[in-house]
C-alpha cells in the first residue's frame, strides 16, 4: 500500500535525524520535501512539483540526475562484482582508475589511496602528512597550519583544521592544536586591503607563522581558490603560487583539499592547475563519481609514498588505514564511466560558454542594495547578502535572509540553498544557458521578494 | 585492447596505493590478486581461480556476491534517483529504512543518523556524545572511556578510542586522551582469571575509573562481544549486562559499536540483545548494504536527540555533522531490499544449523598443538595460534604465521586472511554446511602444512 505524504513526513520526522539540520526547525511550515525522481538538473517531489537543483545536491552532481550511461555502467558492475577487499586483492576498474586520475594529472601526482567521503580523504591525507614526517627522520613536524573559514568535513581531524565557528566550537576539547591563519577572504579583508591592488597581506601571515615555527609544521591544508562551507569565500590563484614557494621554502607540505573544486568545478580537472603549480598531497570526492555515491581519493608524491615502502621489522612504517568498501567496485566503474564520458565531452571547453553566461547573468544583482559582493570561478556563483552596502554590515544569523530567500526559491522552483548570508549557483554542468537564464530569473524575484530592491 | 594480467599488475603497483598494506611486500611473490567477478560465496581471479571469501571481503559480505535481488534493487533506484541533498529533503527509501531499523530493534532506539561508513558512523556517535552533555548541563563530561584492543576506525576522532598499538601508536599526539580500560581477552585474561571462573574483574576495573573520575566521563564505547581487529577477541554478555548498570548508576553513555557484528553476524540483529540491554547509541555499517557499497548510521534515544530539537538564537544546539552522500537513495535501496530478504530468509532461524556445523568442524582444531584457543560467537569463528600451547606464548610479528597460512589458503582456494595470529572464518551468510566442511579443512590443511601437529 502507498503511503500519503502525510503519513511519510510524520515517519521522516520520527525516525530521521538529518544532517546539518535542527530537527525542531522542521515543525510548522518547514517540513522535509519528499523527493520522487531525478532527471538532468530536475529533481520532482511527491506532489509532481520540480526544482533546479542548484547546489548539485551538495555540490556533488556535475551530469544531471539519474544519467543513463551511468546507471548502466552502475548495473553492469553489479552483475559482475560489487565489492571485493582491497588488500591483496584488487581488479581492474581500480587499476582504471588510479590511472586515468594519474594521467589526467599529467602525472603530477603519482599514487592514488582510496577512501569513502570528503571527510576520510582529509583524515588520510593528515595522518599520512604527518606519519611522513615521523618517518623521514623529522618526528618535531607535529603541527598542521589551516585558515580561518575553512571547512574539510565533519570527523574529528578534519574538524580540527576546520575554521568556522558555528560548526566546530563545541568539540574544541576533542580536536588536536593546529596554527590559524587568516581566511583569504577578500571582501572583507582581515588586514583592510582592496582586491585589486592586495600585495596578499594575508599570505604574509602565513609566512610570519612558517618562519617562526616551520620546525614543527608538519603541512598547510588549504580549499583551493575558494574557502566552500565557510561562505563562497573566492580568492586570487597567486595566493597559492606564492604559497607554493612558502611551503618549498620553509619544507611544509602543501595539502590541497579539492573535494569541492575538483573535477572541473573551477573550469579545470583540479583547481590548483590555475596556480601553475603541484601541492604534495590532494584529497578528491564529491564529483568523481558525478554524484551517485560515496567514494574520495587522497593523491600524493612519490616523495611521500616512499616514506611508507620499507619493509620494518614491527611493521611501523606501514599505513593502516583502511574502510571496509575501500576501492569499492560499484563507486569506480561509475567514476571511470563519468571521466569517460567527461573526456568525449571535452569538458573543459564544454563549460566555458557556461561560465560566461552565468558571468552576464549576474550583472544585474551587483546594482541591488542588499548585495554587497558576486564572485565567481568557474562554474561557482555566489552573492554575499549585506544590511548595509556601505559599511558592509553583515545580516545576523536570527535575520535568516538565507533561509527567507530559499523558501521563495522553492515556491519558485529552484533550491537556493543559502550559505550563511550567501546564496550561490552550484549547478550539474549539463544545465544549459536558456536553464541559467531562468536559475538567476527565479533567484532575482526570490531575492527582491524577501529584499525589495526600491 | 584488453590487458594482460603482468600490465595490469604493473599498473596497480605504480598508481594504486592499497589500504593497510605495506607495498613493498608487493614485491616479489605477493602480488596482489586481481578479481574479475564474483559470484556468491565465490570471487574468481582473471586466471580463472576461485576463492571462498571466508572474510566476507572485510566483513561486509552477507547475501554472497552479485545477489541479484540486490542488482535489480540498485538499478531500478538509479533510473528513479541516484542522489539528493538529505537536508531539507527526504526520500521515501530513507524513511523505510529508518523505521524498518527502529522496528526490528524493537523501538530500542528511536532515532536513526545516516553516514557513510564504521569510522563516521563512530564519529557520529562520539560528537553526539559529547555535546549531548555539553547541552545538558555537563560540560565537564568530557572524557571517553575505551578498550585496549579495541578497534572503531580509521579517523583520528575513530582512533583516539582504538587500543591497538600497531595501529594507531604513531598517531599519538593528533588524538584526544582517553581512559584506557583492559580488555575483557578471556584467553589471556589480564587478571589472571579462567574463563568457566571469572567474576569479571576486568569489569570491575571499568567500575573503579568511572567511580573516581565519572564526573568527567562522558561514554564508554565498546565493541559488543568481540573486539574483532584487536584479534577476535570474544568476551562474556555479561559483561555488557553489568556494564549497562554501571552506565546507569556513574550516568555514562553506554556507545556500543555493532559496525561489523551488526545485521545478525553474532545470530541476532544486532549484538547487544544478546546481553538483554540497551546501549544509549549504537553505531552500525558493513552488513547493512549485505556488503555492496558504504552506508551506515548511528541509532539513539529519545533522550539523546531531545537535548538537539531546540530552536536557540544562535543556532548552537544543532548536529552540525553531515556527508554529502548522506541519506544516498542508492545505498539505501539496498540496505532496504537486503532488509526485506533477510527477514523472508527467516534469517535467525537460517543460521542456527550454520553455526552448529561451524562449531562441530572446529572441533579438529583444538587438538593441533599450535592452537591456544579456539573461539566462536555467531557466524565468527577465530582460532588463536600461539608457539607453545603450555604457556601461550605467542608467535612472533617477523614469524609472520598468519601470513604463510594466508599463502596457503589462496593455493587451496580459499581467503584465510589473517588477524595477527589468529585464523579466523567469517563468511557470507549463505555458505552451505557442505561449503562449511571444505572451508574448513582447506584451513586444516593450511594450518598443518605451516605448522605440522606431528
């Protein structure tokens, strides 16, 4: 028997507690929306209503829902092995894999260690930084350096270089120490600057903090180009260039979190390729599988992978880490069917006309009143919502301008999912400019309807 | 072109580096093995050879491999929706998923968190813990206690509470302090008792810290029954009856981790109804999907979650904790047919002859002069080797015995991988009692061709 919306939203709120969510919240006139079906950029809830989904449903989807030759890809796997352990074994869609993300690196990185989600992909890429380092004769490299506003997942390491506030501040006590540094964050500078004529104060932080303890930095994690969770906050690719140099400098290594970016995201496989430059270790997830399931990948050197391959006698140089599903079959034949069909696509010229429509379409939201700030890279567009475009007085958080803006969204037909005061277009890559055009149409009327622009 | 298996090993090698695996012993002889396919109990490597998955492939393994019940289930989510963003939006998979869950456990727990994987679904767990207190007028409980031997993952938060040397030593200063209990190893019982004797007095040692420093505690995580990395270590159900009173009366959360006994392995549902209890969280994974992809989730209280569902100012009380892939419709179709087959299975009842054979084909063993002990709970059954049988002296890391059965094992066509020194079988549910008999004495010959019982 089918049951009602009714009764499904009484065992959702019964049974499910969801994430990032205050459950109480969704009394009242904000229950959970049941979702039905995907297709392309659409996902249709129980009632036939049909919303763009413009955060790629957590930034992962880059080909549209429920994309044919994926679901046969997905199916042909199954029919053949779901799943097998990965150590001592392996099988050759891994092999694929790892090969192709080699390659398409252009060797940059040179070996793949498999995980399950953003969040395992951080925590390896930490423990191997800092496991390296044991073992290559500097034990006192302990320390890891982060930036204020960054966000790297919600277990315990990587809340630890997290920077945002509002999401790590009560587990302070569990987290291990690291060094801060400031957010990069250009409309609002820490150090006052203006974007355009910045000699990236901000950086020269970082250089005060390598200078006075490079002896104990063990790495730098960073969120390429753009700081995600912790408000769209964009900054320059030289910031990285230099930082690079920094790194190589005072023998720090340069950990880039591209969960987010990667994937052509930024317009390019990986962000950091802007920057003309190669970080020692990155950690991949959300788009490598287009959005169908958990999988990640932390890439690294042979520098690093040499650290680890000595055969000890206690077997100490080893790295056990390890999930259950690593290397999980089903996750990589869809990985290695979304690079191939990224490939026939030629993606990154793909996306260009994509950019640039996203780019004119946005004009028109820096004259509103209440927008202090539109960035963009690539195919990442976000609006900082302000009280005050002069002072730049930012909404408080009880003002809920995110929350107010993405109801009118839904009425609307698009899930504008604020950021804190942001809201931002994070789109599948298959949505085409006519779709752009009515994204940012229906953002515009959700935006003056809660912010009248007289 | 297809590969031939030397490229493809090759290949592996250079690009893929394997999880608890140190890759120099790659080199030579160790190869590892590449898979083709699999087919119920059965994996099948690009030879043509066939091994029994007596690990489940990690422990995950149920159904067999390429049930395809499980296939069609995968497929016809993916055609409907293979993901969406799980805050703000639900799907009717998710909500049966969650109330079959609550149901068959009897309304134990109430409240069911969905992540990724064991080391989240711990993570989970732990920061739920935490600012349970914190929120409830105990911020000083903030302390964990934890078993030696023990194992939860692979995260550094997973980690700080795992009592494995080898595993975790190097990572030392990135972990949160915990109390370290014993472990309740009956075979070398660090007290000194007898198992048919015990009045458990590693129990009472979890009594004398929670007596002095309950103030400050705020859970106990523990894995039910047996602390399987830690090397198949079973323990009495008594010692979980009496440690939930001791929880009750020092107010301590009781964290039971069911990630790999979970979903019937110890023949009930979940481990801990063996010992008539109810933890105050319980955190599952592997089993859930029958071993096809990651999913798992943290079950609680109303008590618990209660102390979240509070609209604050500044939105503090919420679980800020969330994977992109959580609530993934695919895994859930999954875990929801593999649900629906176990209990058309009549799958407590299914087992029971299972685990008699199990126990009669043991029997052999316990006579070979390098068998110290011979352990089994449910569907695990784990044979501890040890050099002198008198004195239960151990063999040696560089003995490397575990290893050399492994070898032998593969050549038999079996997976006899190792835990430390213990041989231990841990198979798909759907092993006949015929595959059971030639399981185990491919074990027997291997035992016996490293460590001839002369």
């Amino acid at each position: 028997m089918k049951k009602n919306k009714q009764q499904l939203i009484e065992e959702d709120l019964k049974y499910i507690w969801h994430p990032f969510t205050q459950m109480k919240r969704y009394e009242g006139d904000e229950k959970p929306i049941i979702i039905k079906k995907g297709k392309g950029i659409y996902i249709e809830d129980i009632d036939g209503n049909k919303y763009i989904d413009a955060v790629s449903s957590w930034w992962v989807n880059t080909l549209g829902h429920s994309n044919k030759r994926l679901n046969k890809a997905l199916y042909k796997q199954a029919k053949t092995i779901e799943h097998v352990i990965f150590a001592g074994f392996t099988h050759e869609p891994a092999i694929k894999l790892a090969k192709s993300l080699i390659e398409m690196c252009n060797n940059d990185l040179k070996h793949v260690f498999f995980s399950d989600n953003g969040s395992t992909a951080v925590e390896v890429a930490l423990k191997m930084a800092y496991q390296y380092w044991a073992q290559s004769g500097h034990p006192e490299k302990k320390k890891f350096v982060a930036l204020k506003n960054s966000y790297h997942g919600d277990t315990i390491g990587a809340v630890s270089v997290g920077g945002v506030d509002l999401y790590h501040k009560v587990y302070k006590p569990l987290l291990f120490d690291i060094i801060q540094a400031p957010s990069p964050y250009c409309y609002r500078c820490p150090f006052g600057c203006e974007k355009e004529t910045c000699q990236l104060a901000c950086l020269k932080a970082v250089e005060d903090i390598f200078e006075k303890e490079h002896q104990n930095i063990a790495g730098i994690i960073i969120e390429p180009l753009v700081q995600a969770a912790g408000g769209m906050i964009m900054y320059k690719k030289e910031y990285m260039t230099e930082l690079r140099k920094l790194c190589d400098k005072y023998n720090v290594l340069f950990i880039d979190d591209e969960v987010a970016m990667g994937f052509y995201r930024t317009g390019k496989l990986f962000a950091y390729e802007h920057a003309n430059i190669v970080p020692d270790i990155i950690c991949v997830a959300k788009g490598i599988t287009a959005g169908y399931m958990p999988l990640s990948a932390t890439l690294t050197t042979d520098k690093i992978y040499n650290a680890f391959y000595d055969v000890d006698e206690d077997g100490l140089k080893t790295f056990y880490h390890g999930h259950s599903y690593t290397g999980n079959p089903l996750a990589i034949s869809i990985a290695c069917e979304n690079l191939k069909i990224l490939k026939e696509m030629n993606i990154e010229e793909y996306l260009k006309p994509k950019i640039q429509k996203f780019s004119k379409e946005l004009e028109k939201f820096k004259k509103h009143k209440n927008v202090g700030d539109v960035r963009q890279c690539g195919m990442i567009c976000a609006i900082e919502l302000v009280k005050n475009k002069a002072t730049k007085e930012p909404f408080s958080y009880s003002d809920e301008i995110g929350k107010k803006i993405y109801k009118e969204g839904l009425k609307l037909g698009a899930i504008l999912r604020p950021m804190h005061n942001c809201m931002y277009f994070l789109t599948p890559y298959i949505i085409t400019e006519k779709e752009i055009e009515k994204l940012l149409n229906i953002a515009w009327k959700a935006l003056n309807k809660v912010l009248p622009n007289e």
